[in-house]
C-alpha cells in the first residue's frame, strides 16, 4: 500500500559507518552531477577537497552504492548472466505520443543513518512517473510489483530498461511480452539510452532528497510521495512547453499569458 518492497517495512536502511555515509553522499552529488566520473577521477575530485581517501576506499563506497567505475551508467542493475538481452530499440525513434514509451531505472538514494534504493516508470513523451518504489535491497520484486502495477492501468507500445538482472529476468520480461509490449535495453554504458528517468533523478535528488537529508523510512517514503505528486501535477518543464507532466499526460492544452 505504501509503495515500499515488503523487506524495507522490517529493516533498517543499509548500515555504513557515519563516515563511509558522509563520503557516500558526497560521491552521489558529484555522480549525480557527472555521471561519467569513475573511481579514479571521483578519487582525484574528493581528494582536491580536502577528503583523505585512496581510490581503493571509493571503488568499495561506489560498489556498495551501485555506481559502475568504468561505464557512464549506474551499475544498480548488474547484468544476468544467461539471461537475454533485448536490442535497444528508440534509436532514432521520435517519440509524439503517451505511452508510446516508457522506461524505468533504479538509482541510490542517500538517507542520514544509512540509504535506500529507489525505482521508478515514466513516460518518455509526458515525463510522467507512473509509479515508484523503494527498497532497502536490489532484490528484483520490489521492481516487478511496479511493473504490475503500471500494468494494470495501462501498456505502452516499448518498454525501456538497462541490462540489469532486475530487467532481464524472464518474470520481468516474460510480463512486459505477455501484455504485448515490446521490449528494448540500453546498450551498455549508455546513460543517454534512458535519459528522461536519469533526469528525473537529478531533479529528484537536487529539488528534495539533498535538501531534506530523510532520516526514517517512513519519512523518505512520505516525503518521496508529495514531491512525486509535485514533479507530476505542479512542475512545468520548458522542454514540454511550461506543461506540467500530468497535463501533457492528460493532453491539457498550455495555458496562455
């Protein structure tokens, strides 16, 4: 009901020293800022501010976090072996209608006594998050409760995703085909495969969770839930005409002066 993997309702957020957490906030802004930054450089950068850490130490935090060191792509979603991987299919593709594309990622989300992890579908044409979910494990239910739930209000024409283990499981893709829905991944490394669900993490992360430092499941998940309803019903993006998603979405006409 309150849109939380059933784990995170009995545990705590991930456990990290006060100082690896500290550390780990920082690397998220700055990977949040430029996503194509590997240990080595994210070492360089806290370095040149005053942080003594080696690069040994940060290749840890990033691998905890689930940030790739080498790709300029979030290893949240680390590839299934065995598993098969679908051709990425918007290449070139204009995108002029709702749920014509939709997409979905999971990224890091920094809390004050530990951190979450946060998935989330939007359509591609509206920028509109069509349902959300978070956890406190990259355990692949909490993203196939989303995908049911997105389901059952609707199907786009192609479903967009990484190549991570949560997407490329057959009880994730086996859904997606089952409801007539073409399947397409990212290639590897290529964050601006799914560019539209990386913006909304920045946004996210910048206009809410930075700011509010969540301290409590319970409290993220609120917190989470109002700025979710703001991004979609009160947020106007240039990009979509001084529109908020939800009027795009609803195929509201801009309002003039």
């Amino acid at each position: 009901m309150l849109g939380l993997n059933r784990s995170s309702l009995y545990h705590e957020p991930v456990g990290e020293t006060s100082e690896d957490l500290r550390l780990m906030r920082r690397i998220d802004e700055q990977y949040t800022a430029c996503p194509f930054y590997g240990s080595r450089r994210m070492t360089a950068w806290l370095t040149g501010r005053g942080e003594e850490v080696n690069r040994k130490r940060v290749q840890r935090l990033m691998r905890v976090m689930g940030l790739e060191a080498i790709y300029p792509k979030p290893r949240l979603s680390l590839a299934g072996k065995g598993h098969r991987v679908y051709p990425y299919l918007l290449r070139g593709v204009k995108v002029d209608r709702r749920d014509q594309v939709w997409s979905t990622d999971i990224t890091y989300v920094p809390m004050a006594s530990g951190f979450m992890y946060l998935a989330a579908v939007i359509d591609w044409y509206s920028r509109y998050v069509l349902a959300w979910r978070l956890s406190n494990t990259l355990d692949g239910s909490f993203c196939a409760e989303m995908l049911d739930e997105v389901l059952r209000g609707g199907k786009p024409g192609v479903f967009n995703t990484d190549q991570g283990v949560q997407f490329t499981a057959a009880s994730f893709t086996g859904r997606l085909e089952a409801a007539g829905v073409s399947v397409s991944m990212d290639g590897r490394g290529r964050a601006l495969d799914n560019v539209f669900v990386e913006r909304l993490w920045r946004s996210g992360k910048y206009e809410d969770i930075y700011i509010r430092g969540y301290d409590t499941v319970p409290v993220l998940h609120r917190g989470l839930a109002k700025y979710f309803a703001f991004y979609n019903e009160e947020r106007i993006h240039q990009s979509l005409g001084y529109r908020t998603p939800a009027a795009v979405y609803r195929g509201e006409k801009a309002e003039k002066g």
